[in-house]
C-alpha cells in the first residue's frame, strides 16, 4: 500500500508502507496484515525514486510492485480497517 498526499496538481508526497502479516488462515489461503500509520513514515517515493518522510496523507493506494497482473476471483476481496484514534 502506499499512502499519498493527492491534490490537484497530482501527487505531492508518497511512501510505500510497510505490512506485518498478523495471522495466516491455511484453510482458506486468508492473511491478515497490520500497517502501524500513528508516526509519519518515511522511505522511498514508489513515483520519483527519493527519498521522503510523509506526515499527511489524503489516499491510500493499492500498490502491486510485481511483474505480473494480480487478478481478484469472485470469492477475493481485500478489506481495509483503518482505525482512528485521537491522542
């Protein structure tokens, strides 16, 4: 996933952000991910290639860093859970 600041202009800032698998289901195939977004996340731009430190984000995006095509089955989906908390 990559979490983005997108105005009108087009992409401001962006930064891949990190997955940390949480629990596999080996029955069905399912994986469970969590991305820990409280602190600004810095890394690689996956659109210019530098190196940036993103503090806010308007988007999240569906990123596939692959060669190949991901193709999504009628029983596929993916779901995010994003969880606000105030400080």
């Amino acid at each position: 996933m990559v979490a983005a600041e997108i105005t009108d202009v087009g992409v401001q800032h962006a930064v891949v952000v990190n997955f940390t698998k949480t629990l596999e289901i080996t029955t069905t195939g399912q994986s469970l991910y969590l991305a820990d977004m409280r602190a600004a996340l810095a890394g690689i731009n996956p659109f210019t290639g530098a190196e940036v430190r993103v503090t806010h984000f308007t988007d999240l995006l569906l990123w596939n860093n692959g060669t190949s095509s991901i193709v999504f089955n009628s029983d596929d989906y993916v779901t995010i859970a994003l969880i606000h908390a105030g400080r």
